[in-house]
C-alpha cells in the first residue's frame, strides 16, 4: 500500500546496510498506517520480510494539504504543563517528576486549574510555544471522538477544541507544538470529512505540530 518510491526508498536503506532510526513523513493522507505496514519482496524465487515499519524506526509524520514539511527548530521560550489532579488508581506515579523537569528545563509553568474553562481562560490571555499535556487519554468509540481526563473527570474531546476561544487564540498567535502525552490521542478517528481527533483539532486551530501515542502507555514508559 506504500507508494513505489517509499518502498524503493526503504529497500535501498536496507540493501546499503544503512543504520536509520527515523522516519519523518510529509504527506496529505491523514490516516494511512505507516507504523503497521510490512516491508517484503521476492528475490531470486525467496521471499524476504522485515518486521512492521513500526518496530524497526521512530515514525513521524507532518500532515498537510501541500505536503510541505515545517521549519525543523522550535525555540522553547515558554512552556504550558497541563497536569490534572488525579485521586486513588487514576494517579500517575511519575506526573509530578515530569511537571519538574519541564519546569526546570523547558521553562515550563503549570496551570493550576486544569479543568476546561480554567485552561480556556488562561490560554486567552497568555501565550507559550510548547504546549504539554500530562494526564490520561482514551478514544471515545461511542461518540467517534478522543478525550483528555481533567480536573474534576472532566473529558475534554478533540471536537470540543474548536469551539474554544481561547485554545484558539493561544495556536493563532504562537503556533505551539502540542504534546499530548496521554493514552490513545494520536489516534485519527474516522469523520465524514476524512479524520478528526486531537491532531486533526489542532492543526485545523493552528498548532505547529503534535506530538501523541497512538496506543496505550503505561505511565512510567510515558514518562
């Protein structure tokens, strides 16, 4: 299903003994599942396959109308950590180590009211070019939609971002990255017009990029 010069591409690497970790994928296709493609061919009569692209590289990828990669540096001038207050089994073990280091190495502030309107309020009027988020995840199949868990167990879906001012406002002027490190976020959930979700929802508001699993993390992995 790859297109021809992304197999060739591959099988090249892989004939020249080249070590690659990574791939980064400009495309227009949102929802085409690179992590679980299998690279095999048939030569000289023997069949050789190599295991899902998923388990040999990192994969990335920028999605787009034109296809257009983005600038490859983001200076980090400010940081949003957005960790909601968990009780009983829904606590994560290691939230508050990686509160810490985005705020001693990312210049990271934490938003003390983690719920929905406290973060649009917040967003409204301040500004940040990383966005961090840090609390559960999960893909909402009744409602083909995702959810972030807030303050409160609040469940903020990807849908709901489009309406909000101020998240709006926050991508609108400067453009952050988005890393949701949460369970289930990068997935892209199947809508009449070709995808939504939480990468979806916020490139379509303006963020730079999105960075999320597509899959369930346990919490020390995540961190």
């Amino acid at each position: 299903a790859a297109p021809p010069t992304f197999q060739k591409l591959i099988w090249d690497l892989i004939d020249a003994n080249v070590t690659v970790k990574n791939l980064y994928i400009a495309t227009a296709e949102p929802t085409l599942p690179w992590e679980l493609m299998i690279p095999h061919r048939v030569v000289a009569g023997f069949a050789e396959e190599r295991a899902p692209l998923g388990v040999e590289f990192a994969i990335g990828r920028w999605t787009r109308s034109d296809s257009a990669s983005p600038p490859q540096r983001l200076p980090v001038s400010r940081t949003f950590v957005v960790a909601p207050r968990y009780e009983g089994e829904r606590k994560l073990a290691s939230a508050d180590d990686e509160v810490t280091y985005m705020t001693q190495n990312l210049r990271g502030t934490k938003i003390e009211d983690a719920s929905i309107d406290g973060l649009d309020r917040y967003f409204q009027d301040n500004s940040a070019s990383l966005l961090h988020f840090v609390c559960h995840g999960a893909s909402d199949q009744d409602n083909f939609d995702a959810v972030l868990l807030l303050d409160n167990e609040q469940e903020l879906r990807s849908d709901t971002i489009l309406a909000l001012d101020g998240f709006k406002a926050l991508c609108r002027r400067r453009a952050p990255m988005v890393f949701l490190n949460a369970c289930q976020t990068g997935m892209s959930i199947p809508a009449l017009v070709g995808g939504a979700g939480f990468p979806v929802a916020f490139s379509d508001i303006g963020a730079r990029a999105i960075l999320a699993p597509l899959w369930p993390v346990d919490d020390t992995l995540a961190h």
